[in-house]
C-alpha cells in the first residue's frame, strides 16, 4: 500500500474507534438489571395490551402499533443498601448525560427527585423514559418505546382501543407494591 | 488580534448565560421543591390541541405555554432558605435588567412580578416570579416560591394567572 492509503486507513481505524465509544445505554442498562440482585424488572407486551377497536380508524392502528414496549426496573432502598443505591443512581445519571436523551423536564419535592428524557425528535417520539430516586423508596426508570411515537395521535387513540389487563402479567409487579 | 478575540468572548460569555443559572443551587439543596419544564417538552405539549383541562388554572396556563422555553419553579417552606431565594431573586432582577411589571400584598402573601421587556408591548421574553409568605409579628420570610419563566409570553395572561395563584394560596 503507498503511503497515502496507509494514512487514510488509519485515519478511518481512529475515526471508527472513536465513533464506537462504547457508551452504556439504557437498553443495555435495563437487560442487566433483570439478571442483577435486589432488582425488579418488568416488562410489558404492548401489543398484547392496546387492542384497537373493530371500528378503529386505520390512523388509530398505526398509532397503536407505534408503541412497542414498555419496561421498568427498580431498586428497592434498604437499611444497608446505600452504597448499592447511589451507584445504580450514579450510573443512570451517566447513562442520560448521553446526548441522545433529551431532557423534558424534573420534579423534586419531598426528596423524590424524578426527570424525564425522550429520544427521537418531538413529533416523533422513539422513546419516552421516566427515572425517578428518593431515599426512602428506591430508585427505578421506566420507558416506553415506540417507533415515531406521535403525541397527539396517542392521546387520540387511548380514545378509541380496548385495554385487555388480562395480558399484564401481574405478578411481576407485585413485589413493588 | 487572537488576544482581543479571546477577551471580548470571555467578557461575552456571561451574558449569554441564561438567567435560569441563577437559580440552579437550589436545585440541590435540601428543602426545596422544584419543577423543570423544557422547551421540548412545551413543544410536545403544545401538539396536545384536544386535550380538556379540568380546572381553571390548568387552562390558564395551557394558553401561555405554547411559546415558553422554559419553566422553572422553585419551592421552600424554611426560613433560610426563603431568604437565600430572596437574596438570588434580587441579584437575578440586577442582573437581568429586569423591570417590575407588578406587586401584590393579600395578607401575609407578598409577590413581585419583573419582566424583560421586548421591541412589542404586549410581550416579555422572561418573566420572574417571586412570592413569599412572611410572619406577621416579626416579618420575616416563612415560605417562598421562584418561578422563572422564558419565551415569547403574553403579559396579559401572566396577571390573571397571579389572581388565580394568590387565590389558591388563600385557600391553605
């Protein structure tokens, strides 16, 4: 190879490791916590759940199909978990400081702090994630994800689906209350 | 001639700060309660067209939204802290060149409005909030509210909101 090429190829090497920066995401974050002790974990079947209605307009069941999933982990806070708590806190906060996460807003009052992020851009939300700590409860994020979620049309649709509770499994979420 | 670019920018740089920095301290200080909205979010809000909002208040403030870039609240019901937000809202109001627009007093509730005027008479571009309830006998600070408010906003529909929250805090 003649020197150029070398420099190009190198230039391209240091371009893609740079690139890849290996930045944990949410995704990545809410698999491990199913796996992790002291966590609680669910995960909802969208689908399953938000039945269109038979005379549900083509937009409402392309609204509906938007919205993919939604999950949540938590982590309860114990007498003796503290050090445990404020780094599953302190990593979530790293995870958020990624560029992607848009900030929608935060509300602290009576030591629950809660801030809510989202992906994608306004009129096409991917998704929408909620993270919340108080040191008397816990700490737990929670995300909906979609594809091109469009608030409007989902306030529309929650007008015109049947919700069949049935398909939560409950059971995972009896542990939290 | 890089020496004078660098300085004029290092002189520039703090008034491009927001005047929301201000306030940012108190977010993490104990006693406070706070609410953030963001520009996106007012966005996405705004998108809501048919959405009904049951109490008047709400609907006060669906009206304002559509143009903010940011709301921001800040809350205490202790003493000292009351008195470092009064402290910061003057320094704020200074530095701001920010211009008193009102000033309510209904019984031991004291609120100041100051905007930042704008080339239109009718429209702010920041709007700051600053309401404290004080004892009586010995007027001093016992709670105080910051809401700090920046976008295109109609001042019109700022005093009516005032009404509404000084009746609310009334009903306490």
């Amino acid at each position: 190879m003649n020197k150029r090429s070398t420099i190009i190829s190198l230039l391209l090497l240091v371009f893609l490791g740079t690139a890849c920066k290996h930045e944990k995401s949410l995704q990545a974050y809410l698999v491990e916590s199913s796996e992790k002790e002291g966590y609680m974990y669910g995960d909802l079947p969208v689908g399953l759940i938000l039945n269109p209605k038979e005379d549900a307009s083509e937009e409402v069941k392309a609204t509906a199909k938007s919205i993919q999933k939604i999950n949540a982990a938590f982590f309860k806070k114990t007498k003796n978990n503290e050090v445990a708590y404020q780094a599953e806190i302190a990593t979530l906060k790293t995870i958020f400081t990624q560029k992607k996460y848009k900030t929608l807003g935060s509300v602290k009052t009576k030591g629950m702090h809660m801030k809510f992020y989202y992906t994608g851009d306004a009129a096409q939300i991917d998704e929408v994630i909620t993270f919340g700590h108080s040191d008397k409860i816990g700490v737990g994020v929670a995300r909906i994800l979609g594809k091109n979620m469009n608030p409007a049309s989902i306030m529309e649709m929650f007008g015109n689906i049947d919700i069949n509770m049935n398909a939560i499994d409950l059971n995972q979420f009896k542990t939290i209350f | 001639m890089k020496k004078i670019i660098l300085f004029i920018t290092v002189t520039l740089l703090p008034l491009l700060s927001s005047a929301q920095s201000f306030f940012d301290q108190l977010e993490d200080m104990n006693n406070v309660d706070m609410v953030v909205i963001t520009k996106d979010a007012f966005e996405i809000l705004s998108k809501f067209e048919n959405v009904q909002i049951e109490n008047n208040q709400g609907m006060q403030i669906f009206n304002i939204i559509r143009d903010l870039n940011e709301f921001k609240m800040f809350s205490t019901d202790d003493a000292t802290v009351a008195n470092t937000m009064d402290v910061m809202s003057k320094k704020a109001i200074k530095k701001q060149n920010l211009t008193e627009l009102m000033r309510v007093k209904d019984d031991d509730s004291r609120i100041k409005i100051y905007v930042k005027a704008t080339k239109n008479k009718d429209f702010v571009s920041e709007v700051l909030m600053f309401i404290r309830d004080i004892d009586k006998n010995s007027m001093k600070n016992k709670e105080a509210v910051i809401v700090s408010l920046t976008g295109n906003i109609d001042i019109n529909k700022i005093s009516e909101l005032t009404d509404t929250l000084v009746k609310e805090s009334n009903k306490k």
